[in-house]
C-alpha cells in the first residue's frame, strides 16, 4: 500500500523549476545520443545546489518525465 501511496505521490514532488531550466539547457546541447547538462549552469540558473539538480534530474528520469542526458559538473 505504501509504495503505491509513494508512485502516487512522488511525481507531484519533482522540482519544476529544475526540471524547466534543465530542459532549456538540454534543448540548446548539441545534438548527440545523450545532450550534456552542466550542473554548475543550472545551479546558477536556478539557485539550487548542483547536487539538489542532479537529484532533481536523476528522479524526473527515472520516472519518465525527464529524458536521457549527460550531466557534467
């Protein structure tokens, strides 16, 4: 029952703010099998830790909402 309270959940906790400026970074990478993201352009994008930016990715990832990438310091 508690896993399917967490899948429920855990989608509606993901960092938008990350995840939209992840996906702006993403869409100007240049083209290849997995765009690279800098953690460090996004922290200071967003303001977050580039350690709160690679969980943010990572997680939207995993879930399916966020597509395959490079993620570089």
């Amino acid at each position: 029952m508690l896993e399917v309270l967490k899948s429920t959940v855990k989608p509606l906790l993901l960092d938008e703010k990350v995840l939209e400026a992840a996906y702006s970074i993403y869409l100007t990478a240049p083209r290849t099998n997995t765009p690279a993201i800098s953690l460090r352009q996004l922290s200071r994008a967003t303001g977050k830790s580039p350690l709160n930016c690679r969980n943010a990715i990572v997680e939207a990832n995993s879930l399916g909402r966020f597509p395959d990438c490079e993620l570089h310091p």
